[in-house]
C-alpha cells in the first residue's frame, strides 16, 4: 500500500469524533475493567469477565470469506471482503483464528488484519492492525451478531467514531 493511501486512511479515521465513546467501546470490547462499570458494546450487550483468548467455540465455525453487504459510513468502505481462517503462530501451541478486512473506497483499497481474537461473555472482538498482522494497532473488531450466513459488527477505532459493517459469508472455506 502507498504511503499517501495510509495517511488518507488515517485521516479518515481520525475525522470521526467521540473520542469518549470510542473508549467506553473499546474497553466493553476487550472485557477488563468494563464488567465493573457496567458498560456495555454496540447494540447494548453487557459484557461480563475479563477478556479471554479465542472465540467460544470451534473456530471452524467463524472461518470463511465473507462479502460486506453495508457500511455505516461509505468514506470508510463502500464495499469490502472479510477472510477469517486459522494459521500456526510460532510458539503458539495450536493454531489461532486470524482475518484479513479488505475495504474498498474511493481513493482505493485499505487492508487490515484481525488478530488476537477475544471474547468476554458473549461479547466477541479481534485486535485490527494496518499492514501487518504485528503492525500499530488501529482499533477493534467488534461482532454485534451473527446468525447463520449474516455476520453484523462494528470497527471501534482508537480514535473516531465507530462504524458499523455488515458481511453475508458466501463460503465456508477461507481459501479462493
């Protein structure tokens, strides 16, 4: 990706205001303290507990490629792909849920990577990074719903105003 595209992205990002909001979000996202204060994450699950590793489940359940179908904001994405599949990280006892976010805006194609999948309660979230899966994180993935093919959630970013995306999976197999 061009230099000139991030910088736009994050542009875009950082644009969207409450700031506060974005971290009552966030800290629902990711458990910790949030059970404490009540707090609760899009669409007004409460979360409960700390944060722990993986999503409830087998993590077959989750993998597959997945089309966007509506962007709460078409600046961020008008159009996009999520691929969530498995991969073996080194030192890593099994392998671990991963996802690539391709979104597509006028100005061009942003890639981002899920990792560090979580979940608090019901409550299910992935770390979202830019350029790499180890690179400067950006923000969350937040799962508001998901039932059968349609897979609701929302990017929380580290500053700015959520967005809310909503993917119909079309295969249950990550790979094209």
């Amino acid at each position: 990706m061009k230099r000139g595209m991030i910088r736009g992205f994050a542009g875009r990002l950082l644009r969207f205001a409450t700031a506060a909001a974005t971290a009552t979000l966030l800290g629902a996202a990711v458990g910790g303290q949030a059970a404490s204060t009540g707090a609760t994450v899009a669409g007004g699950t409460p979360v409960s507990g700390p944060a722990v590793p993986g999503w409830p489940g087998n993590p077959r359940a989750y993998e597959g490629r997945y089309r966007m179908v509506a962007s709460s904001d078409d600046s961020f994405a008008r159009s996009g792909a999520l691929t969530v599949f498995t991969r073996i990280i080194p030192h890593q006892a099994k392998p671990k849920l991963s996802g690539i976010l391709s979104l597509y805006t006028t100005d061009g194609t942003n890639v981002l990577y899920l990792s560090h999948f979580v979940h608090a309660g019901t409550t299910r979230s992935a770390q979202v990074s830019l350029g790499i899966y180890t690179g400067p994180e950006i923000g969350r993935f937040v799962v508001v719903s998901r039932h059968g093919a349609a897979l609701a959630a929302t990017f929380v970013p580290l500053q700015g105003a959520p967005v809310s995306l909503r993917f119909v999976q079309f295969s249950t197999n990550p790979h094209p």
